[in-house]
C-alpha cells in the first residue's frame, strides 16, 4: 500500500521542522521587541539553533533509516 513518495521519518521530520522554526522566530521577534538592549549573543545562538536541531535530526534519521535498510538486505 503505497501512501506517498517520503519515507514516514521524513514527514514527521518535516512536520517537527516547521513547528520548530516557527516557534524559534517567534521567540526572536520576542527577543529583539521586548530586550532593553541588543540580544547579540542570545539571538545568534538561537538563530543557529533554528537550523542546526532540524539538520542534526534529520541527519540522524537518514543515518537510521540507511542502518535499517542494510540490515534488512542482510
């Protein structure tokens, strides 16, 4: 039963990514709006965090998936 193109991991990665980085960018904007003075250091991490825990998990996720698929053919 073929039910799309994507592997299951893949949407949910999808799904998890764009929820993640919404809430990242709204806690951004709350940063740079309400901060009496530039966030700098907190706004950098935070940014680089919108887009490495989306890159380390689907990393992750391909590792695991490429693992289960060379045990199978085992």
């Amino acid at each position: 039963m073929e039910t799309g193109k994507w592997p299951l991991w893949t949407r949910f990665w999808l799904l998890f990514t764009a929820i993640w980085v919404a809430v990242s960018l709204l806690h951004a904007l709350t940063l740079l709006t309400l901060a009496e003075e530039a966030p700098g250091d907190r706004l950098w991490n935070l940014l680089l965090a919108t887009i490495l825990v989306p890159a380390t998990l689907f990393a992750l996720g391909w590792a695991w998936a490429r693992f289960r698929a060379t045990r199978r053919q085992r």
